[in-house]
C-alpha cells in the first residue's frame, strides 16, 4: 500500500493493524465500525461527507438508522479527548454531514513519494489562493480540501497553514460557522505558521484579523498587521485587513488609503473591491462606491458578498425592489447565509411586508434550534420589527457568544436607531469602541 498510516494531535492511525494509537503509543480503544467511520473522513477529508454515504461505507449492504453513525462519531469524539476536544477533530455540517478537520501533520508514505510533487503542492497552494478571494461555502471548502493535499505532502508549507488560517476564519462569516469552533482551528493554524516562519508576513495578517474578530483587542490586531506590511509591502491583504480594521474602529480616512493600496497592488479581487466599495459608501462617496461594486461583479458576477453590498447600497438610497433582487439572488449562492437572509427581513419591513420579515425570522430561529445562527442575524431582523428590548438582549447574547459581528458595532449601520440607548452604549465600551457624540445620542 502507498498510505498506510496517518498521524494528527499526536495520534496515530494505522490502516494495515486497524488500531489508533494515542500520544503515550497505547492503543485507543475503538469498536469496529468507529474505526472505519474515522477512515472514511481522514481519506476523505477534503470534503464533507453526507450521513447518506457514511452509511453506506461503513455499513456496506446493510439498512441501520442514522443514529447508527452518530453514536460512531461520538464514541469518536470521546476517544479523541471528549466532546469538546473531539470537535477540534471532526465537524459537524448541519444538515450536510460530517467533516475530518484536524490537521493531518504526517502522512506516512515511502521517502521518494513523501518528498516528490512540490510543484503540484505550489499549484494546489495558488489555487487554494484563487478560491479564497471570492469566497462562498462551495469554494472555502475546496480551498481546505487544498491546502489539505499541500500539507499532507509538506507539512512545512507555512504559508499554507496561514491559508488555512485564513478559511477557518472565513467560515464564520460566510457559513455562519460557531467562532468557538472556528476560532481554536484558526489560531493553531497560525501557530504553526508562525512556527516554521516567524517572519512570514501571511502568517501576521492571519494572526492580525484573529485578534480583530474574534479577540477584539484593536491595538494588539494594528501592531500584527503593520509588522505583517513591514515585512511585505507589497502584500495586499495585509492592506486590505488592516482597512478592514481602521474602517471598523471609525478611522475611515485611514482606511480608504489602505483600501485603494489594497486594490492597486490586486486590482482583481473581488473581495478587496467589494470591501473597498463599503468603505466609499460609508465615508459617503456613493458614485465611487457604486463604480468600485460593479467592477467587483464584472470581475465575480456570482460574488454574493458582492451582491450584498450592492443591495445594501440600493436600500440606502430607498430602491428597495432592486435591493431584494440582490438579496435574493445571495442567498441562492450563499447557501442561506444568515446575514444575508437577515437582511432581506430587513428591507422587506422597509417595503411595508413585515409578514414576510416575520416568516424569515421564524426560519432563522428554527435553524439556530439545531446549529449555530448569530445572535446579530436575528436581532438584525427583530430590531426593523420594533422589537428593541429583544434586539438588546440578542446583542448582549451576541458578545457572550463572540459573534463576530460584534466588531462591526460602531459601523453598522442596522444599530443607528440603538445608539442613544445605555445598554447599547454599555456594550459599545465593553467592546472598547466608544461611540462618536454624534452617535452616542442617537444622531447619524
């Protein structure tokens, strides 16, 4: 066999002795069809794999309940250090299946096949790349399944851990993924980045937007991302992170010269466009917002970040029946992203259909039931319905849960009728991001 044993957090999977063995080397106590769930997600790790199929590997020819497969996985969990620590190893993907997420840190092959193909392993890295400038769940996830198949053919690839730094921490925003899972991914991804390369700039910027969404420590992230461009000027997302950070902390001149280096050193991100073109509409530059989103969409027409933006935008200037088109369309290509599905609650309040609001929220807390929603996404839609109290409570809910959201606060515009109010106010400091007078008031 080519690949006969795995090695991940210290374990050891050997295919040709079907045992797993922990970090001490005594073998982890398995049932037989726990030990074949594990195989099946480590091989496949590079995807998501449906209970369906699971199912149908594990227990070929055979009709068992699908709580068949989730006592397999939970025995896994334990035997991989508990619940909570097994999350680390295999993800949940509500109503899609389940997902080997631990770093495999050895692949143990034969020398000549361990050390050959490092030009595919570049290809697969700059690929990897490519999907994570327009990103949607479809495509993080390809780009996980990359950066995968680079480190399990060099796991010294430091750059390619801060990739994958950079998609666990995407996956909260644009897969409504819970920060408390995503987080830990992201920060041991950066640690290992930083590890093999202590002056990789990619690894800094990793490291930076951490500390900006999920820490919320705003000086220690503006320290990170200026090292991160002292060691590569010429890096665009280091710009483009750290105009998302001064954009967010209300220093918006800063962040607009940050954004335009952004775009001029990658004119063809879409992200980068798109984020730039927020920024313009917040320091009210709207033609210049409007020219910079439809270069973003002439360059990823299927770009729902991009599509959001543009609706928020038409909203802004009160054409709601564009905004919903918009919206509409994104939540088609972001799988039901809960943001976007929030804000179309909110324009459809804005067009006199509460109902319809209403019926989304229902849809959102249904879901948050069974898997993690963000607490900003329902209060987004309660506070259009006049519901302040309970918007105040879902915020207040939304900071003990790190919803990253949470960093947007002074900015966002969903909260302006909110800023008068002391628990708003409370909250803001907490975040140590103080409202403008004009703000704190209740004054847009």
């Amino acid at each position: 066999m080519v690949e006969t044993r795995y090695g991940f957090d210290g374990f050891r999977l050997d295919l040709e002795t079907r045992r797993l063995l922990g970090a001490d080397g005594q073998p982890v106590p398995l049932t037989a069809k726990a030990f074949d769930t594990l195989v099946c997600l480590i091989r496949d790790r590079d995807r998501i794999m449906g209970k369906e199929e699971l199912l149908a590997r594990v227990w070929p020819g055979r009709v068992v309940e699908e709580n068949n497969l989730a006592q397999a996985v939970s025995a896994l969990r334990r035997a991989l250090g508990g619940s909570s620590a097994g999350q680390r190893h295999i993800l949940t993907v509500p109503g899609r299946g389940y997902r080997f997420v631990a770093a495999i840190v050895e692949d143990v092959s034969p020398p000549g096949l361990r050390h050959a193909g490092y030009r595919e392993a570049e290809r697969a890295y700059l690929a990897a790349l490519d999907l994570i400038h327009a990103p949607s769940p479809e495509r993080l996830h390809r780009a996980i399944g990359l950066f995968r198949h680079v480190l399990d053919r060099d796991p010294g690839f430091a750059r390619a851990w801060s990739g994958l730094a950079f998609v666990w921490r995407a996956l909260t925003i644009v897969n409504d993924m819970d920060p408390m899972q995503a987080f830990p991914l992201a920060k041991a991804a950066v640690a290992r980045a930083l590890a093999l390369d202590p002056e990789l700039a990619d690894a800094h910027v990793a490291h930076g937007f951490n500390l900006f969404w999920h820490d919320w420590d705003w000086a220690a992230s503006e320290a990170a991302l200026q090292h991160a461009i002292a060691l590569d000027p010429a890096l665009a997302d280091a710009r483009f992170v750290y105009a998302h950070l001064l954009n967010n902390i209300g220093r918006f001149d800063e962040a607009l010269a940050q954004a335009q280096r952004a775009r001029e050193l990658d004119p063809l991100s879409p992200l980068i466009n798109t984020l730039e073109a927020g920024f313009l509409g917040a320091a009210g530059r709207f033609d210049d917002a409007r020219m910079r989103i439809t270069c973003a969409l002439e360059l990823a027409p299927d770009f729902w970040v991009g599509l959001l933006a543009r609706a928020n935008m038409a909203f802004a200037r009160g054409d709601l029946g564009h905004a919903i088109i918009d919206l509409q369309r994104a939540a088609i290509l972001s799988e039901g992203n809960s943001q976007v599905m929030a804000m179309l609650g909110v324009v459809h309040v804005a067009a006199g259909q509460p109902g319809r609001a209403s019926q989304l929220l229902a849809e959102l807390e249904a879901r948050a039931a069974a898997s993690y929603v963000p607490a900003t996404s329902l209060a987004s839609i309660r506070n259009a319905l006049g519901d302040r109290l309970g918007t105040l409570e879902l915020l207040e809910r939304a900071h003990a849960e790190r919803d990253i959201r949470m960093a947007f606060l002074k900015v966002d515009a969903r909260w302006n009728n909110l800023r008068g109010e002391p628990r708003f106010q409370a909250l803001a400091q907490r975040l140590g991001l103080e409202l403008l007078p004009s703000q704190a008031d209740g004054r847009l």
